[in-house]
C-alpha cells in the first residue's frame, strides 16, 4: 500500500475480526459493559488508526460500527468520543484530495482530484465505488444517509432549537427566560449533522479547487452534494427553511443573552459547551447553504455552455427558496442576517430581496441589466428623496433600516483585509457609498412618519461618518 496524503500505511489488512470482536454483546447484560467495550472499541480506532505514525484506513465494517455508535445516542460520553473520533478519521484520511499534476509549472498547476478507494463514506451516494468494490463489505445492517435522512435531521433539530414543537417536547424557555438546555438526542443529531456538513465540505471544496482550473462540470457533477440534493426524494425546500430558522435562532438567543446577562451566568461548564454546540451548529448550517449556493451557481454556468444534460435533472435555486421565505416570514429577516456572516452570499440575498420589490423603480436608475446591480446603485436610488419616497407603501420602514444596514455591513466585510482600502480611486469610491449610505436614511426619516433609528443603523452609520471624517 502506497502512501495517502503523506501518511504511511501498513501492507497488511487491519486485524478487523479482532477489534470487531470487542464489540461482540452475546453473554452481556449490563448497559456499563457494554458502554465500556464500545468505548474501548473506539480506543482501539484511534489507537491503530490515527495515532501511530504509520496509520492504516479503517475497514468498512470498522467504519459503519464507529459511526453506529454515534447515531445510537445511547450516552453523551459514547456520543462525543465516536464523534470526535470521525472528524479525526476525515482529517487524517480525507476522502478526496487535490494535487499537483506530474510535470506541471508551479506558474500554470494543473489540479487532480485524487479519490481515496479505501475510505468509506456514510451516504448513499458514492462518487468512487459501489459497495461490492470497498474492502471489508458490511452485514447489510447498515443504513447509509440519503437526502431525506439529512432533510429529517435538521427537521428535527430545527424543532426543539427553534422552540417549534415547546408543547409536546417541552422546549421552551427556562423560568428565568434563557433557552431550554439541549436533550442529549439532540445534541447527538447536531454532531452527526455537522460531520456530514464536514464531509460534504471536504468534497465540494476540493472539487471546486479542480474545477476552477479545468472548468469541467462532472467533476462537480460527480459531488456528494450535488447526488444527495438531485435525489427524487430531496425537499430541498424544507432542508432550506429548517436551515434560515435555526441560524434565526442563534441570533435571537444572542441578542436575549446579551440583554439579560446570561452570558455571565456560568453556572455550569455544560451551559458554556452547550452555547459552543449551538454556535457551531449555525456555522455549520451556513457553510451547506452557502456550498449549495454556489453549485446552483456552478450548474447555472455549466447550463449556458451546454455542458449540463437533461439527466442533470432541474431543481429550485437556493436563493430563491431563501427570498420566498423571506418575503413570507419578514421577521425571519433581521435574525437571519445578523446571523449570517459570509458577506458575498448576504450581499446576493440582500440585492435579490431588494430588487424584487423594487426593480421596476431601481432599473430606471441603473439601466436594464438587473443582474449587474450593487449595493452602490441600491444606495445611489435611495439618496434622492423622490425615490425614498415612492416605495414607503411597499416596505416598512424597520424592515428596509435592516435590509440596507446589512447590506453596507456586507459591502464593508468584502473590502476589508483587500487592496481596496489602498486604491485611492476605491478610497473615493467608499467615501461615496459611505455618503449615499447616509443621505439614504436621512431621506427615509424624512418620508416615514414615526420613523425611529434601528439599533444596528446606528452602528452602521457611525462607521459610515468615520469613514468620511
């Protein structure tokens, strides 16, 4: 056996009937037993497979039972060592890697997608081998991880985060007002949710990385994420909407910790790692969002080129999933976008959101090509007062502070750390976003009556006045 991304392995077979054996329950009675052998199964994981420098890939079977274990949920500690025991096992075997082609210059790299054979994955998808071709096949006790599995999974952890279901699960505020704790099934499903998210992430990445060089739509086409989503029985729109709630969630609970003091509340280290948990999951539910973002922008390249085929199948953008909900649910919007830290993919939902209330007035400013419209031109309308005032009967005035506060929070991250802040031309023109910005707010307190400064405005428009002083 050769070498995987810079790790040795050993030529011979793993000695799987042995470490499969510690698991054998037959004359087992006790739970504490059987906890204590399946811990020391995953010890013994870790122990051949991770730790010695010469590390050697799993098999099928040892894979399956590791990732068993996690989805049984039977104990918090079982639950947290397979998990960390897993994204331990992608980091040091990834399923793919990207490397340089032989006889390549370091100035024109050509990028290869190389597909480890011997690493197993948990979806049913596979963009490398069937079952028949992967060592150490299982039982058929195993049931792989399709769409409407992972569609079931945020389903239910949208549920009891988001307080949906408070009756008849008893979620819900604790007396002193901060957010109900966790069950451990919960928490065991979040776990399983982020390393599929990491697994997803591994692949489309890489791909992506090839991609950019050779333009070739199978190697995206070929994805974990792009088969579970083309999957017959993906409702993609509940996935979507599950997705917006839970980072909501995250940014209301924020907001109620930071006013009632519960983040200096450390009754428990539980409660801290329980915030992590929650912190983690919106991360992780952002990053699947945006990657299916950016393969319905890839598809949609690869469709005007004539690379795609009607096998490809069609299905609704992601972002437009994401504006309908908007558009429905308007106090979903402030949460989520305060929730939302990746700049490029706010800027898009902000300007889609927008121009679909108003493109019949902004394109009069900005001309027919919608699709080339920025934030600038957004702003550019809104200075003159004419044009405030002809869209006060479309939107509320609280509603579009926030749309357009994000918006110049999204222009603001996508420049900083740039050669933008060291152009002199793009100096100027921040300094006159930074004026359209605020002539716009002093236009829209002008045309609404009651009108009142949103709290996040006045951060933005501090900013904006520092800027021009």
């Amino acid at each position: 056996m050769g070498s995987l991304n810079g790790i040795r392995s050993r030529p011979q077979r793993l000695p799987e009937e042995n470490i499969m054996a510690i698991l054998d329950v037959i004359g087992v009675k006790e739970q504490d037993d059987i906890r204590d052998d399946k811990l020391s199964f995953l010890a013994a994981i870790r122990a051949i497979c991770i730790t010695p420098e010469m590390a050697q890939v799993p098999t099928r079977k040892m894979y399956e039972a590791v990732f068993q274990i996690l989805r049984e949920n039977k104990s918090l500690e079982l639950t947290i060592t397979s998990y960390q025991l897993l994204l331990d096992l992608e980091k040091r075997f990834p399923p793919v890697t990207v490397a340089k082609m032989a006889g390549s210059s370091s100035d024109a790299m050509e990028a290869e997608l190389v597909i480890n054979s011997e690493v197993w994955s948990p979806f049913i998808a596979s963009f490398a081998n069937d079952s028949a071709k992967m060592d150490g096949l299982s039982d058929g006790n195993y049931d792989p991880i399709d769409c409407s599995k992972v569609v079931s999974l945020i389903q239910d952890i949208a549920a009891e985060v988001c307080h949906e279901d408070s009756k008849s699960q008893g979620v819900g505020p604790d007396s002193d007002g901060r957010s109900k704790r966790l069950s451990h099934d919960i928490m065991a499903k979040i776990m399983m949710f982020q390393y599929l998210v990491t697994l997803l992430e591994t692949d489309f990445i890489c791909r992506c990385q090839v991609f950019k060089r050779n333009k070739g739509w199978p190697i995206i086409r070929d994805s974990f994420l792009n088969q579970l989503l083309g999957s017959q029985r993906t409702n993609l729109k509940n996935l979507v909407i599950s997705s917006l709630h839970i980072m909501a969630a995250k940014a209301k609970e924020t907001f109620d910790d930071n006013h009632k003091g519960h983040s200096a509340d450390l009754d428990s280290a539980s409660y801290l790692a329980e915030a992590e948990i929650r912190y983690t999951l919106c991360l992780s539910v952002q990053g699947l969002l945006t990657m299916m973002t950016e393969l319905d922008t890839i598809k949609k390249g690869a469709d005007k080129k004539g690379r795609t085929s009607r096998s490809d199948g069609s299905r609704t953008p992601v972002l437009e999933i994401v504006i309908d909900e908007l558009s429905y649910n308007k106090e979903l919007i402030g949460p989520f976008l305060q929730a939302l830290t990746e700049p490029k993919w706010k800027m898009d939902i902000i300007l889609t959101y927008l121009l679909k209330y108003f493109s019949r007035y902004i394109t009069k400013n900005v001309g027919s090509d919608i699709e080339a419209t920025t934030i600038q031109d957004i702003f550019n309308f809104f200075s003159d007062v004419t044009n405030a005032r002809s869209i006060t009967r479309r939107i509320s005035d609280d509603l579009l502070q926030l749309v357009l506060v994000h918006g110049f929070q999204a222009y603001f991250s996508l420049r900083k750390g740039t050669d933008f802040m060291n152009s002199c031309e793009q100096k100027v023109l921040l300094k006159e976003t930074c004026k359209s910005f605020i002539a716009t707010f002093q236009n829209l307190q002008s045309v609404y009556k009651n009108f009142e400064l949103v709290a996040v405005g006045r951060d933005a428009l501090f900013t904006a006045a520092t800027i021009l002083s």
